[in-house]
C-alpha cells in the first residue's frame, strides 16, 4: 500500500506539472496489478492494446494503442464519440494527454522492455506537435518510455494541406518518433503524399486483404502494393485479418508484420499481463 502511494504521489507531481490537472481532477486510478484507469468529463477511460506480429522472426513486435471509453462499467461508447464530446466540452487537448498517458502507464505494464507503442493522433491536434508533442514527450521519458520505440499513427487523408503534414511529420521525426500511415489503400489514398512523407510503416487498410480474400484476381495487387511500399523505403502493416485464409494471403504477399483479431483481438492490459495471450500459431497451409 505505501509503495502504491508513493507511485500516485509522484504521478501527482508529474500530472500537476506536464498536463496542468491535478489528479482528482485527471481521475487516475491504479487498481490490484499495476494498472491505471481514468475519469474525465464523466468518461471512465480504459486502453486496450492490439498485437502487430513479425511472422518472419515469429515473434511480438509492438501494440497498437485503443481507447475504450464508458459511461459506467456497462454503457460502452466509442472512442470518436469520447473525443467529440471532448472537443465541444474544450476540453480536447487535456482529454487527448490523459488518453496518451493512460496508454503509456498500461504499456509499460504488458510489454516494459521491448515492442513498439503505435499509437492514433487526433487530427485535430496533428499539427500541434511543438506545443502538444513537447508535453507528451516529457510523459514519455518520465516513464521510461523513449520516443524512438513509439509509432505515430496517421490517417493521411485527414490534412488537405500537404506542407503542413509534412512539416508535423518532421518534428515528430526530430524528437524521435516512428511514423506510421494508416488506412492506405482506401479510396482517398494519396501515393505521391506518401512518397513525400516517407514513413517508417504503411498500415494498408484493412478492407484489402478483405477484398483479396473473395477476389482471388486482387491478390496480385496486393503482392504489388506490398513490394511498393517497401521501395518507397517503408515496412507494410496488413491489418484486419480475421480468418486463416486472409492469414495465408498476407503472408504470400511478402508482408511480415501483421494485425487482426485472427491474431488477436483488441484487450484490455490486464489480460495481456499473460504471455500466453500474445501466441498465435502462424501458419501457411500446405
């Protein structure tokens, strides 16, 4: 019990300090085992981690980050609702560090030494990074958490201005951060803005290899989106994969790393604390 209040204390100082919130008001909680929940604006605010598997090495290779957001322990909703009803309370930028924060706190708990933390930015705080970022980044190191095992996650149709998505791409490279596109290959996909903002990672949008698993015609096309990716310098994500035959399409695609409730679904940190959960056996069938 002393020790765990000591912890709290000095998350106190810290969140007093870096977020401007005293930890009543941030509504911090660190319940049996270590991990932390949140109430903000009424929300009660838990994370949740999805696994991103190297089928090469056969191993973890890092979490994507999600909020899971409620009105009370049954009434679940959805982390775009929790965000807007932020924004119009303006409260938007303290909502988001509290997220961020809570993702961090609970990361450390499942995966403290390895792995990558991929993580959505908000889009309207995208280009907040020398302000917002800074504040962030402090949260970081006070936890042992170093920018250069974090993935910043953006959606890149969300910014029309191509200058300015590029000049907050670069800061966040600065400061050492990994830069992930999402969703690319949907509709709105910008190949030329890819190329321009040369991310680490390319997460193809999930509905691909949906696609590819009814069409058997588009698993060429998705073999030659993966080689494109990679000669533009960046590692492809598959992601939404749900059953073993989008698995085996993923693979003899020529991607390594990959992500769906196949895999493993979306779970709360306590139930990742067990190393069993993050084993799934990844196999092409013969």
């Amino acid at each position: 019990m002393t020790q765990t209040l000591s912890h709290l204390e000095a998350l106190r100082a810290q969140l007093r300090e870096a977020l401007f919130l005293d930890l009543d008001d941030y509504g911090l909680e660190e319940p049996e085992g270590g991990l932390f929940t949140s109430r903000f604006l009424g929300i009660e605010l838990n994370s949740a981690f999805q696994a991103i598997y190297d089928s090469a090495a056969g191993e973890l290779f890092g979490h994507e980050a999600l909020l899971r957001p409620s009105l009370g322990r049954e009434q679940t909703i959805s982390p775009e609702f929790a965000f807007s009803y932020a924004e119009q309370a303006g409260r938007l930028v303290k909502f988001d560090r509290i997220a961020r924060t809570l993702h961090v706190l609970n990361f450390r708990q499942i995966h403290a030494e390895n792995g990558l933390l991929f993580l959505n930015v908000h889009p309207s705080l995208l280009l907040s990074v020398n302000a917002h970022g800074r504040v962030f980044e402090r949260i970081l190191h006070t936890n042992s958490v170093p920018t250069k095992r974090v993935v910043i996650e953006i959606r890149e149709h969300v910014i029309e201005q191509d200058k300015q998505l590029q000049d907050a791409v670069q800061n966040y490279r600065e400061r050492g951060y990994h830069i992930a596109i999402d969703g690319f290959g949907a509709k709105r996909s910008n190949l030329d803005r890819l190329w321009k903002l040369s991310p680490e990672f390319v997460k193809l949008d999930h509905s691909l290899i949906q696609e590819a698993e009814q069409h058997a015609g588009l698993r060429k096309g998705l073999v030659n989106l993966v080689s494109l990716v990679r000669d533009l310098g960046a590692q492809p994500v598959i992601t939404g994969i749900e059953t073993q035959t989008q698995l085996e399409i993923a693979i003899q695609s020529g991607a390594t790393l990959l992500q769906g409730y196949l895999l493993g679904k979306p779970s709360i940190a306590r139930e990742l604390q067990t190393p069993q959960v993050f084993r799934p056996t990844i196999r092409v069938a013969a």
